[in-house]
C-alpha cells in the first residue's frame, strides 16, 4: 500500500535553502523524485522520461512504499524507472496536485548530477528517455507543475548552487536507559528499539551515499552506524574528541574535529551524541555565512536547522549541502527521522 500523510503519522522531513522552504508533508499522497542532470561541452542538459501509461514527458517519481521515507522513494524509483543509482543533491521545490479523487498529492523532488551512468528505460512505466537543454525541457514536459522544480534547478545552476557534496549529522538511535546501565558509559549498548533504527538509518543514508564514516567510539554511537558501514564495506573512524564526555571537557577541540571534516569537502557522515549536536550545529551556521549574500539570504539556508534541545530525535539525520563550486559552503539544509517501524 503507498505511504501517505495519514497512514504514516512518523514522516517528517523539512528542508531549506536560499529560495525553498519546506516544512512537512501535508498532503494525503506522497511520491517523490528527481531531476537528473549533467553537463555536456559546458551546457546543462536534464533527462526527461516518457511514460506510456500517460502519454506525458516527466520526470522519474513515484509514490512511497509502506514505512519508506521521501528521500529514500525518490532514489528507488530512479532506479527501477530508468536504471540509475544516484545520490541525492539539493532539494528542489514540491509539486502539488488534486486527483480525480479528490485527494491531495505532493511530489517531493531532488536534483541528482549523473556522470558515467547510462539511463535505461525499464519498458514498463517509462519507455523512452531524452537527455535535452532546459528549455528543450520545458517544451516537452506536459503537466505544468513540473516547470517549477526545472526553473529551481537553472537557477541554482546559474548561481552555482547545483554541484554539491553531503555532510550527514547523525544522532546515535536509542540506546538501554542510563539508569539501568551500571558499567561504562562508553559500553552503553542500544535498546532493541534502537537497533530497528540502525537498520532504518542503513536505508536513509544510501539516499546520500556518504562514503567517508565518522563516530564518537563509544559503543552506541558504533553500533548505530555498524549496518550501514558493514553493507556499504567503508571503514568508519572514531574520534574519540566526540565522546560526550570528552567534547563536554574540551569543546573547542571538538569543534575543530567538525571542521576538519567540513572542510574535506567529501560525502560525509558523522555520528555524534545528543550533548554533542550543539557543537556540529554550530560550525553548520558558520559554514553558511560565505554561501549566501546577505543575512536574509542565510536565515533561509537555515531555516530547516534544529534550534532546541533535543534537536534531533535518536536515528535523526541533517544532511548539509556543501557546494563544490563555492569552497564548499552550505547551501541548503535537509531533516529526517528515521523509520523504525
């Protein structure tokens, strides 16, 4: 059955950049999807697709499956529609829709850059594919609505905005309760709970494909991180200066640890704990300070960025946008629970 606003009361998602806002899903029906794109002899080009069924020029989407999250939809549906594994870029505006039903629908979309793969219709909801120019595009898509994520993506092109790496914050999933741990902190294990949320925080992160993998070293944070680095074949890399005992001693050597991962510039993830995430959102505002022209401008990057205490609930993610083109700063902002059924 899919996934809709209704029958999965624990989706949540909220994303900002300079000129998007979105808040939460509203509608009854959800799907999501991309605008694929690359460059060729210095022109932006984006891939369309045809669907049969329809008769319509699109792009690849579809509705969520039980208990799957928007970014995670949108990456699967690429997949079977037209062949391509792609990592998720910035998010581009949501498209909204009535049905004959009457029903609401929202299509949540990202931009994903293609480089060496080929897009290979799955002759079942999509039978043709045309890489073509944004204006070629806008010829050819059929539903109006599909313009508007188009011209999100040209701009940001324009203000190179486009190219992007991901810098994933993850807060450790739920872990035994303190008061019924009576040996080391650091060897605090997750509950059950918390290990149904490893598994969810495995699915969420190949949205993003982070392939370098940091933690705090104590076992909570490992564990949570563990399915994702053993399906994945990464190393992961502790750093003990996240430790929440050690980033409450000394937090500007934690700060500087958050720095030096920023500024690699790389798909990053980095599990941390709850006392913690100030520290790591922190150097995100800083990071957004040289991406946005003026104040309003940063607000609106940040708009998406938790302000209270917990900030992020166990198995959360913020994924950071980095822009290649602009000596990496952040130029938009994503939030996710993870599913733990």
């Amino acid at each position: 059955m899919p996934t809709t606003a209704s029958t999965y009361p624990g989706l949540t998602a909220a994303r900002s950049a300079e000129h998007l806002w979105d808040e939460a899903p509203r509608a009854t029906v959800l799907a999501a999807g991309v605008l694929p794109w690359r460059i060729r002899a210095g022109e932006l080009e984006v891939l369309i697709i045809h669907r049969p069924r329809y008769n319509d020029w699109s792009w690849p989407k579809g509705k969520l499956d039980d208990g799957e999250t928007l970014p995670e939809c949108a990456v699967r549906e690429t997949r079977e529609e037209i062949g391509l594994d792609i990592r998720l870029g910035i998010p581009l505006p949501v498209t909204h829709y009535t049905l004959k039903s009457g029903a609401s629908k929202e299509v949540w979309y990202w931009a994903a850059e293609v480089t060496k793969q080929e897009a290979t219709p799955d002759h079942g909801e999509v039978d043709k594919v045309a890489w073509v120019s944004p204006k070629k595009a806008r010829s050819k898509l059929t539903n109006d609505g599909d313009v508007l994520p188009l011209e999100a993506l040209e701009q940001a092109h324009a203000e190179r905005r486009l190219r992007t790496t991901p810098f994933v914050v993850l807060r450790h999933a739920k872990a035994k309760p303190r008061s019924s741990w009576t040996r080391a902190e650091g060897e605090r294990p997750l509950a059950a709970t918390g290990r149904r949320q490893a598994l969810a925080v495995r699915a969420l992160l190949q949205a993003w494909k982070p392939v370098k993998i940091a933690s705090s070293p104590w076992r909570r944070c490992v564990e949570t991180v563990a399915p994702y680095v053993q399906s994945t074949k990464r190393s992961l890399k502790e750093i003990s200066a996240l430790t929440e005992k050690k980033a409450g001693k000394n937090p500007k050597r934690a700060g500087r640890e958050i720095v030096g991962l920023l500024d690699r510039g790389r798909p990053q993830l980095v599990c941390m704990h709850r006392p913690v995430l100030p520290l790591a959102l922190q150097q995100l505002r800083a990071w957004t300070l040289e991406a946005a022209t003026t104040s309003e401008r940063h607000q609106a990057i940040l708009r998406a960025l938790p302000t209270a205490d917990p900030y992020l609930r166990p198995g959360g993610v913020i994924v950071a946008h980095q822009s290649v083109d602009r000596e990496g700063w952040i130029v938009a902002i994503e939030v996710y629970d993870a599913y733990d059924g």
